[in-house]
C-alpha cells in the first residue's frame, strides 16, 4: 500500500517537527513538504498535491482558513485537516465552509493524531466532539441571528447514509453496512449535499449533529477502525 503524503503547515518550527517524528516513526506516511505560513502552505499544495494537509488554523500571511480554502479549490482531491490550539468558535466553522475534513485540538497524542489523518485519507469525516460542540454552537448562533436555510426532506436511503457519514464511515463502509454499491452511496451523498445545501460530508455531519439526528461519541473522537 502506498504510503500517505503528508504536507505540515505550521509557524512554529518545533511543532512541525513534531508533528514529522510522529508521522515518521508510526509508518504508512511520507511527509513531503513543510511549511511555515499559509501562502506557502498553498504553493506547496499545489505543486506536491499531498493526500493530507496538516494545517495550523492561525498562520502568518494567510491565515489557515484561507489557505485551506485555495488548496480545496485547486486540489479537490486534497484533504485538509485543521489543528487548533484555541477554541475559537467562528473560525472553526469558517474552516469546515472552507472545505477543511475537520478540525483537531493540537493536545492530541500521536496515537489519536495518526488514527485521523489515516481516517482523513480514507475520506471519513474526523471531528473532535469538544470542537464539533463549538461549532454546532456557532451555527446556532447564526441561524437565531438570521432565516435558517431552507432544505428538501430526505429519503430514507439518504438518511441512512447521512447517519453513517456522520458518525464518521467512509464510502466503502457505508456500502458495506447498507448492503449497496458504493456507487449508490455517492448518487446519494450528491442528492444530500444538494437538499442539505452543504458543500461536503464534514458540514454535512455537523448538520446531522446539529439537528439531533446523530449524538456526538465523547469516548473517542476519532472514527472507528475499519
């Protein structure tokens, strides 16, 4: 199996560091790439397309968020996965509108640390519940500050799938466990995306927690192994 390429994008010199040793010495993962600020996490991003991005959501030059946003843009395939020492609500979820796979607290171990970017890159949704509180909290927030948006009712296969992105299944253990085709699995997270007015799984999931459809696990943030 190939090894998961990893970019580091952090300002502080030592972090990265650590965040490499980690990598490193857990097996499974090539770190291609650091850097020290977000216009150079994005030129790195575009020239390397790693599989995973670890980026600091506070970044020198341009600020993590952003940098996730132009990194999604031009490599979709990409996934961004943003670390954050601070709680700070309203940047947490402009980094999910940004196209961010989630967010981690930087006190993570490396155990739970290398059990998500293995997740991240398996495309499941990879959100610690302490976080993913804060932003639904946020998200209510707007909505009482403003009309809530409109969506379409959900099928019952769409709801299905729904349940299981959000407790963090990817594509393939989704077909598994509903006894469909992956391929019916992506049809449906289009139609999801589309009633939910999301832009991907992660803002789909917090939706999901948000309305009361799913309970956050407080045991372990990070997926169940496959």
């Amino acid at each position: 199996m190939a090894a998961i390429r990893v970019l580091i994008a952090d300002d502080h010199r030592l972090f990265r560091q650590g965040l490499r040793h980690i990598c490193e010495a857990a097996g499974g993962f090539e770190v291609v790439g650091e850097a020290g600020n977000g216009e150079e996490a994005v030129a790195l991003a575009r020239a390397l397309r790693p599989d995973v991005v670890l980026m600091d959501i506070m970044m020198p030059l341009l600020d993590g968020v952003e940098a996730t946003r132009q990194i999604t843009a031009a490599a979709p395939a990409t996934r961004v996965i943003m670390l954050t020492g601070v709680e700070r609500n309203q940047d947490l979820v402009e980094a999910i509108k940004a196209g961010a796979c989630g967010c981690l607290f930087k006190r993570y171990d490396a155990e739970k640390l290398v059990k998500t970017v293995r997740a991240a890159h398996h495309g499941e949704t990879v959100i610690d519940p302490q976080l993913a509180a804060l932003v639904i909290d946020e998200f209510r927030r707007r909505d009482q500050a403003g009309p809530g948006r409109a969506t379409a009712e959900l099928s019952q296969g769409e709801m299905d799938v729904l349940l299981l992105v959000a407790r963090g299944e990817n594509n393939r253990a989704i077909a598994r466990r509903l006894d469909i085709s992956e391929h019916t699995v992506a049809n449906r997270l289009v139609e999801i995306f589309q009633k939910l007015q999301v832009e991907n799984r992660t803002q789909a999931a917090l939706l999901a927690l948000r309305r009361g459809w799913v309970q956050l696990d407080d045991d372990d943030p990070t997926p169940r192994e496959k």
